[in-house]
C-alpha cells in the first residue's frame, strides 16, 4: 500500500471554505496552485476531501422558519461571503444556516465573513467521527479579534496568527 500525505491543515482548510462558497473543483485546485505552488494538493485529493464535506446536508434554506431577526444575521454574512467568493456563494443549506445563526449568536463582535468561516468549520468538524472543537472554542470564547489583551491571551494557548492564516484565507 503507498503511502498517503497527510494534507496540511492550512490546504484542508482553504479547501474547505472555497468548497462552501461553491468554487468547483477545477477552480480549488487553480486557487491552490496559486497559494502553495508546487505543494498544491492535486485534483484528485481535492474530489476525496469534499465528498467527505458532507454532500448529503444540502437541503435547501427554509427561510419561512427563520426568524426575521435571524435572517438579518444571515444577510449580512451572506452578503460579505457573496462579495468574497465573487458570486458564487448565494444559497445557503439548511445546514449552513444553522451553524451561521449559532456563530452570530454567540460572537456577534465576530466580522460577518469571518462568521461564515467560523461556522463552516464547525459544520465541517461535525461530520468527522470524532469531532474535536477546542481550538474552535478557545478562539471564540477569547475572542483575540477584539483587543491586544485577548489576543496575548490567546497565544499563550495557541498562536493567533497561526490560527488566523490556517482558517481565515
């Protein structure tokens, strides 16, 4: 059997916002060639990753179960991931939507863009086996976004720029 590398985890991640913001495949593997040169994963991994990206939670948004002020918050998140994915991203699932409502609930000060990134991961990170959060949670529950005094908090667990670069692209 030959052996398989592990993609990086800043790749996993780039991989996985582009996917959300429907940039086909072909488009994923350009974008990657252009960020990590010759270190770009190639077309066939990109395919193995996103089949794994939970292809069945596509139902589509239920708007009329939405509360108005929750398709506020969705609204201006969808917009600013409109914008940043040049059009392509419009319709969020079911899914998407849910994990977008709890993110802006729970890290308001959170830029919308960043908010959509913040739930993909955690949507993403749901479907593995074992899911393991802590990053995630020790990220919005220091918020290093808000001032320096968080933000040193926050490197003495992890890296901020580290953390920013792997998730925020």
């Amino acid at each position: 059997m030959a052996n398989r590398i592990k993609t990086p985890a800043l790749q996993l991640n780039y991989i996985m916002i582009l996917h959300s913001q429907n940039f086909s495949v072909n488009q994923i593997v350009d974008k990657l060639k252009e960020e990590f040169g010759s270190e770009a994963r190639t077309k066939r991994v990109v395919q193995r990753m996103i089949q794994g990206m939970g292809a069945k939670h596509q139902t589509q948004w239920q708007r009329h179960r939405t509360k108005g002020e929750d398709c506020a918050l969705i609204a201006d998140a969808m917009g600013a991931v409109w914008m940043r994915s040049g059009g392509k991203k419009t319709e969020p699932t079911q899914e998407e939507v849910e994990w977008l409502i709890w993110i802006c609930k729970r890290v308001p000060t959170l830029p919308p863009y960043y908010q959509w990134v913040m739930a993909t991961m955690y949507r993403i990170e749901s479907l593995k086996p074992q899911p393991e959060y802590a990053r995630y949670e020790s990220f919005l529950n220091l918020k290093p976004w808000e001032s320096n005094e968080n933000m040193m908090a926050y490197n003495q667990i992890y890296n901020f720029n580290e953390f920013f670069n792997d998730h925020f692209r």
